[in-house]
C-alpha cells in the first residue's frame, strides 16, 4: 500500500486495486472507506509508521458496499474499535446479511471487469461487529462538518461526503479519475494541478447509470475544490470544473 500526503490533514492511501483516505482533525482520525479483504491490518500499521495509533481513527465512513472499499472495514474496525458507518441501502450488504446486487455492465465494461476481479485479493470477509446507518444530509463529526450526499447508481446506497469548510469532496465510486491506478507517488511532490494524461469521469460497474450521471451532476454543483476519487488520482485544485466536465458525459 502507498500512503501519499494530498494536503496537511489528508492522506491517500492506494491498494492494488482502489484507494481510501486519512483525514486528520487534530488528535482524531477518520477512515473514508477501508480497502479490499486484507487491507485492515495494513492500514493499521501505516497509522502505526505515521506515530499515530488505529484507536485514533474515530469512524470508518463506507461510500458503499462494493469489496475493494468495504473489504477491510470489519477487519480495521476489530483493530482500532472505530465505528463504521454507510447508507442504510448499503449497510445489510457492508454486514453481510445479504449479497449486494451485482452491476449491470456494458459490453465493454466485461473485459475491464475481469482483470480488476483477477487483482482483488482472495480470503474471507470479515463484516464488522457492526455498521451505522446513516442518510442523505446528516452532518458527520469531521473536517468541520462533513455531509453525506446520496448518490444512488452505482449502488442504490452509494454516498459522496462535502466537506464545505474545506472545500474537499469524497466521491466514492460515483466519479473516477482516469488512469485508475493513478500516478502519484510517494515522496513526491503532489501536483496541484492534474496532469495532461488525468481525465475525470463518471464511475463504472454501475447499478444503474442514469441514476450515477443524475449524481455525478448533483456533485458538480456542490462547488468543491477539491475532488477525491475511489479510482485514480484526486483534483486538487479547480474540482468544480473537472465534475461538470464529466456530468456533461
């Protein structure tokens, strides 16, 4: 796993296959989603390495319940005992009282989905102890008051996080950046603006995509300036524009 610092209070940290996000408010951490199946005790130790300790990570915010961002979650909480959260449309699947639908994919999505499924880790899920069901505009103990925006399509339960007082935005896998595995890394100095080869671009493996570009568009209008993907690399400045670029899909 790298960890990239993004901004002072916000680190990436990318897997093989996705990323999760660090956020720090003073001596309290928050996890926006927690990797694949395997990815708890990682993620834990790279607290560890930054002097920090799992416990100081307050909540786990889910953005929805698909492996690569739910996988870790059970883990990391049994770890740290931090509480995880996600949309109540999403939160039997991240429990795993049920299996979540499957995407209806394009045609040429079907080949794109193969090679990420041969790159997810095997092993089995651990669910966590449990999961905190929250909703469309509940303001979250984070970054000045983080609010949960619904953004159904690529899953029913999917949720974006605004945070207003600094300007970032967490989209889960409503919005991606192009090319997925991003090309930041670490110890090097993170671009403000995206290169030439990053294109911003409504997410993929979706539930239903009309209902993901009625979101991606909901997203654009929050005036974010800075934009944090589930797949490949953030904007960090001038977000808002690179959002309604993609809403126009």
């Amino acid at each position: 796993m790298d960890v990239i610092e993004l901004l002072p209070r916000l680190h990436l940290l990318r897997f093989p296959v996705g990323q999760a996000y660090l956020w720090r408010d003073g001596e309290e951490l928050t996890l926006i989603d927690a990797g694949t199946i395997g990815a708890g005790p990682v993620i834990a130790e790279a607290i560890r390495a930054s002097g920090r300790a799992p416990e100081d990570v307050r909540r786990v915010v889910l953005t929805h319940f698909h492996e690569d961002h739910a996988g870790g979650a059970g883990e990391f909480a049994a770890l740290s005992g931090a509480e995880v959260l996600a949309h109540r449309l999403d939160a039997p699947f991240v429990r795993g009282d049920a299996p979540g639908p499957a995407p209806r994919l394009a045609q040429w999505e079907l080949p794109i989905r193969a090679e990420v499924a041969g790159r997810l880790p095997e092993g089995t899920l651990l669910p966590p102890p449990s999961v905190t069901e929250v909703t469309d505009g509940e303001v979250l103990g984070f970054g000045g008051g983080a609010q949960v925006v619904h953004v159904p399509g690529h899953t029913d339960g999917s949720i974006a996080l605004h945070l207003p007082a600094e300007g970032v935005l967490f989209t889960g896998d409503t919005v991606a950046a192009l090319p997925p595995e991003g090309v930041l890394s670490p110890g090097e100095p993170v671009p403000t603006a995206a290169p030439a080869e990053h294109m911003v671009i409504p997410g993929v493996f979706n539930l239903d995509r009309p209902r993901l570009l009625d979101s991606v568009r909901r997203l654009a209008g929050l005036g974010a300036d800075v934009a944090c993907f589930g797949h490949g690399d953030p904007v960090l400045r001038g977000a808002t524009a690179e959002l309604r670029r993609a809403a126009a899909m």
